[in-house]
C-alpha cells in the first residue's frame, strides 16, 4: 500500500485490520486485563450504560488521544467524535477516512 493512494484504508482487508487494531490499542490503552481484542464485536456498543465493556468518559478520552497519536488523525473540537465512539466499525470507519 502507499500512502498516496485514497482507497488504500477503505478495502474490506484493510477495514478488518483496522478494526483489529483498534480493539487491540482499546485493551492496551485502557488495560483491559479481563477482555481479549478479539471478543469485541466489531458493532458492540463502547459507551453506552448496556454495554459490556463499562466504558465511561474518562475511557473515551484515553482512547481518542491513543487513536489520534496511532493514526495521526484528529477528530472535531466540536463534539461530533462522539458519534464515532459508537463501536469499533464506527471507529475503523472515521480512522480510514481522516486518513484517506
């Protein structure tokens, strides 16, 4: 893959590893010492007050700033990354566009 290429981070392939990447940095990043990455379902819900994983704000902010330094990207100061904290495929998602 080369970086000059815009499709390069949207091919199903490459939207698998991404996912997976993220659920590994999730665990990592916020020590999640009884979750293995791949027991995260890539639609599960993140925050939410169902969700299995028991993510709360504090989590969402460790796990922007990781996703920001890994990926080189950056979400809005206006309060929109929420909508792509939803799960793992909304975060793959926003990752490969910001870097496309």
């Amino acid at each position: 893959m080369h970086a000059s290429d815009p499709t390069e981070h949207s091919t199903p392939d490459a939207l698998r590893a991404l996912r997976a990447e993220l659920k590994e940095l999730l665990v990592t990043t916020l020590r999640l010492e009884n979750v293995k990455p791949e027991d995260i379902g890539d639609t599960e819900p993140l925050f939410s007050p169902e969700a299995r994983l028991g993510l709360d704000s504090l989590a969402a902010l460790e796990l922007l700033a990781a996703i920001e330094f890994t990926y080189k990207v950056r979400f809005s100061d206006d309060g929109s990354a929420r909508q792509y904290f939803e799960s793992v495929s909304t975060l793959a998602a926003f990752v490969a566009s910001a870097r496309s």
